[in-house]
C-alpha cells in the first residue's frame, strides 16, 4: 500500500513540473492570461537582443492554438488578421531600456510594420507611445490585449493605461512582432512557437 501511494505521489509531482511555466531570460512565462471571459493561452516567448544584449521577452498568447510547425508567412498574416483576442506582452529584463529607447524602437517597429505607410494611424501611433513617457526599468510588464474590431488594451505591469480603438493600428501593433516584416524574425519565429 505504501508502494502504490508512494508511486501515486511520484507520478503527481511529475506531471506537475512538466506543466510549469517556460523562463526565458529569468522571466517566468504565465500559462495563460485572463482577458474578460476568455482565458489567453501562451503560445510562445523570445528574447529581443541588440548589440548581444537583452533587451525584453516578448510573449503571445492567443485563444486558439497556434501549430508552429505548420507555419508559413501567411499564416502570421491569419493571426493578425484572425477574430480571435491575442495579447503580446513585453517584460522589461535590461536596466539598459529607457523611455526614450522604447519609443525609438517601437517607433521603428511601425514604420516596418506599416511599410512607412502609418499616416492613417499616426495620431493613434502617438497616443500609443504615450505609455512609454514615463520611466521604464528593469522588472517592468507591458501587456497588450489585441481585440479584433475593437482595438488595443494597454497595461503596465497589469494595471490598465489606455484603450485605442482603431483596426488599422491594432493590426500594425501585431505586424511590429507577428507581420511579414518584424522587428526579429527569430523573436518571431520563438512567440509562435512555444
């Protein structure tokens, strides 16, 4: 009897270290995310370097499973383009990043994004790097919830800053990561694939 609960017990705590979560440069990825009713699943996570130094690890979670290996470039297109809630999330893990940097690389992240193309959504591209004026430090969560039709939901570190409802800048926000042009194909290639 002793042998069977012993061997219950093992098979228990088992199980429950293969479900953990993935740590990617010392940042523990959630499995999943509330948003609303829904539940956002992880699907993926990578480390955005420059200059051999790490930036932050990016995160998607999406409602529906993403096959990585069936991916192709038009399958990002889909997910962009998808009707299904996706959040990307950013954790800071340099003391390196400062405000003024995080809004020249999202800045260049849109002008990819949009193939310089972004006057249709430049008031909401302003207002979206708003979030970016004060300080940012090391240990900092950005979350943006994708909704379909209705826009972006912007946290930092979990607390709600802005809404911008605008489809055109939702899908580019997407494309500065997932779009056939990202600021880090590797990166990419890692959020998709978890």
């Amino acid at each position: 009897m002793k042998l069977l609960i012993t061997t219950v017990a093992i098979l228990i705590l088992s199980f429950t270290v293969n479900v953990s979560a993935k740590t990617v440069s010392d940042v523990e990825i959630a499995e999943s995310i509330p948003f609303e009713d829904k539940t956002l699943l992880a699907r993926g996570a990578g480390i955005r370097s420059k200059f051999f130094i790490d930036l932050y690890v990016a995160s998607l979670f999406s409602e529906e499973y993403i096959d990585s290996s069936k991916l192709s470039a038009t399958d990002s297109y889909k997910v962009i383009h998808h009707p299904n809630i996706n959040a990307i999330r950013l954790n800071i893990v340099s003391g390196l990043i400062t405000s003024q940097r995080m809004l020249d690389s999202i800045e260049q992240g849109f002008e990819l994004a949009t193939d310089g193309k972004s006057k249709e959504i430049d008031a909401h591209i302003i207002e979206f790097i708003s979030v970016f004026d004060s300080p940012i430090k090391k240990q900092d969560q950005f979350t943006f919830i994708s909704e379909p039709g209705l826009g972006v939901h912007v946290l930092k570190n979990n607390k709600p800053l802005i809404s911008i409802n605008n489809e055109a800048f939702r899908q580019a926000l997407l494309s500065i990561w997932l779009g056939s042009d990202p600021v880090d194909t590797d990166l990419q290639r890692d959020m998709f694939g978890y």
